[in-house]
C-alpha cells in the first residue's frame, strides 16, 4: 500500500511552465540553425522556429521534459516540410497562370509542358505580399473545386502530382490529347475566374 504523500510511481513528472521556458530558450539558437540550413531564408527560419516553439506551448506543455526534445525536433521537422509544400503551391499555381495569355485558345495544348518552375529558395516578401498570395491562392482553392471532375482530376494530376501526360491518361483511363484538353480547359478557366475578381495575368 503506498504511503500518503509517497510519488506516484509510473508516470514521470510533467514539466512546469519553467522548465518548459528554459528547454525553449535553450534550444532556440540550435532549431534556427537547423531551419536556416535548410530553408537559407533568415526570415524565413526565424518564423518556423517560432512557430515550433509555439505549437511545442499549445500541444505538448504539459508532457515530461525528457519527452520535450523528440517532441520538438518533430515539429520543427513537420513546419521545415510546412514551409516548402508552401513554397512549392505558391510557385506552381503563380507561374502557371502567370503563363496564360488571354489569346491562347489552343485546348490541345498543355501549359505545363511550356512552364518552368524556378528552382531554390525564393523570399516570401513582405506581409503585404504574403497576404496577397495567401488570398490568391484561396480564391484559386475555390475555382478549382468549381471544376468539372474530370478537368479538375486532370490539373490536379498533372500540376499538384506531378505526373506527366502519359502517366496523367493512364490513371484517367483516356487518350493523351483528352488529358492536354481538359488541363488547357482548367487552365484558362481558372485564368479567366482570376481576371474576374479584377487579377490580371
């Protein structure tokens, strides 16, 4: 029978605000390295370590502080890869309807066989210009959805997965010239849906 006032055994000890405020502030400088080598963005890592930080805060204050450093790595782990899937949605969409020209009506054409996605790390820019391609990109989420399915299935294909036409007709079930006309029909119609809401391509 344990003893009153005995330590309950079993469960380690959770960590107090202080103990919590100590690992962060010790780890801070080691996270924003790591994040710096591998965004090579100063601002850039500086807000995903931030952002580590805090959700480290919200979700898992109150866990032991050996757990804390697994704990955080992933984290910090789950926003490095945050931040390039970002990167890598802003670019693609950006460019790609960058790439249409209200004269092309070609609907055998595919833009992303003319497309060319910049490579390596780019700045975000400023708060305005992040909060513009926030809400471009929003507004492009819900066009998308407005699709016909298999216009919709084939942009997705080719522009978020990445497969090529062939690969693209394959899974479709259809010719590769279907693939090239509902991708040139996507495409423009998101284009067009863009220069509505008054954002010229």
């Amino acid at each position: 029978m344990r003893a009153c006032g005995a330590p309950r055994k079993g469960k380690p000890p959770l960590a107090s605000r202080t103990e919590l405020s100590e690992f962060l502030a010790g780890v801070e400088r080691r996270a924003f390295k790591q994040a710096l080598f591998a965004v090579r963005d100063r601002d850039a890592a500086l807000d995903i370590v931030q952002d580590a930080m805090m959700r480290l805060a919200e979700r898992y204050g109150d866990k032991p502080p050996a757990e804390l450093p697994l704990l955080f790595q992933r984290i910090l782990q789950n926003a490095i890869r945050d931040f390039f899937r970002r990167r890598k949605v802003r670019s693609l969409w950006t460019t790609l309807l960058s790439a249409l020209t209200p004269h092309r009506d070609d609907e055998d054409a595919d833009p992303l066989e003319t497309l060319e996605i910049a490579a390596g790390p780019t700045r975000d820019g400023g708060p305005d210009a992040r909060l513009e391609q926030a809400q471009m990109l929003d507004l492009i989420e819900k066009e998308i959805r407005k699709l016909p399915a298999r216009q919709r299935e084939a942009f997705l294909l080719r522009y978020w997965e990445e497969l090529d036409v062939a690969e693209t007709a394959a899974v479709m079930g259809c010719s590769q010239g279907s693939v090239k006309t509902h991708c040139s029909r996507a495409a423009h119609t998101l284009a067009a849906a863009l220069k509505a809401r008054g954002i010229e391509l």
